[in-house]
C-alpha cells in the first residue's frame, strides 16, 4: 500500500513538472568560399567555415546578426524569429541562415530541415 502511494505521488509530481523546453539555436550555414565572422546580438564572434555550418544558442524574438566577409564586406541584418517557423530535429529547435558575400539568405522551415539534416 504505501508503495502504491509512493507511486501515486510521484506520478503526480511527474505532472506537475513542466516539459523541458528544447534547446533553440541559429544554425549559421556559409556557401561563401573562405570563413566568415559573425556576431549574434553583438555576443562573441563565431567563425562560419564555408561549407558546413555553427550553431549559437538563440531564444524566439528579435536579434541582429553581424557578418564580416574574408573580403572586408561588413553588413548586418535583423532577424525575427518565431516560434511557427522553427525546425525541430533532435531534440533541439533550429533557425537557419546563409551567409553570402553581401548579404545573408534566411531559409525556410524546409530549408532549414535540409540544411541541417544532411549536414549531420
């Protein structure tokens, strides 16, 4: 009997817990043909390699990402990102961008599944 309480008890508290939310990152792919550094809400820079991509830690909202080509080219856009366009895979949810030389590319929901997906 009390090991049923015990059980009853835990399952209730098991309940009550709420979930783990997952882990959310910007995932930073880069097609351009040297490294690229980039600064995310103005944190530590991260070092985009070409052809395969970093992950930075990044909650739903708005944030400024920072890009500065091997050429010199510095430019900045600002991101909104939201909860209905993240990509879950994992256990962990992704947004994603492509660096380009000018610019940055923001992948879709299915890009974004591609992008990462194949890369791991």
């Amino acid at each position: 009997m009390k090991q049923i309480a015990m059980l009853m008890a835990a399952g209730a508290l098991a309940v009550a817990l709420p979930a783990t939310a997952a882990t959310t990152v910007l995932h930073i792919d880069s097609h351009l043909s040297k490294a690229a550094k980039a600064w995310l809400d103005g944190g530590k820079a991260v070092t985009a390699p070409s052809a395969t991509g970093i992950v930075v830690p990044v909650t739903a909202g708005t944030h400024v990402l920072k890009v500065t080509t091997a050429t010199g080219v510095t430019y900045q856009t600002t991101l909104t990102l939201k909860p209905t366009t993240l990509m879950q895979w994992k256990g962990r949810g992704y947004w994603c961008v492509n660096l380009l030389e000018t610019s940055l590319e923001i992948y879709s929901k299915d890009e974004c599944e591609e992008d990462v997906t194949d890369g791991g």
